[in-house]
C-alpha cells in the first residue's frame, strides 16, 4: 500500500472520529465511552494501514 492510500485512510477515519464523539457523548455523556469509542476506530484504521 503507497504512502497517500495510507494517509487517505487516516484522514477518512477522522469525520467519524468527531461525528462519533459527538454522538458517543449525546448518548453516554462519557469521556470513557469516547475514549475507548475512539481508541477502536483508530486501531481499525491502524490495522487497515498496516496489512500489507
């Protein structure tokens, strides 16, 4: 995978970080819940950019 997929990947993944974060504390009013919300999203992408 090429550095700009990569990148790509990492950008994409930051809409649903702050739309999610959004919802994540209208639901749970929680920064634990964002916390590990987003600690799972990031590990996904992670995951994505690292398998070759």
């Amino acid at each position: 995978m090429d550095i700009s997929r990569k990148i790509g990947i990492m950008v994409f993944t930051g809409v649903p970080a702050i739309i999610g974060g959004g919802i994540m504390w209208t639901a749970f009013h929680s920064w634990i819940a964002i916390g590990i919300y987003e600690a799972l999203l990031y590990a996904g992408a992670l995951y994505l950019i690292n398998k070759d």
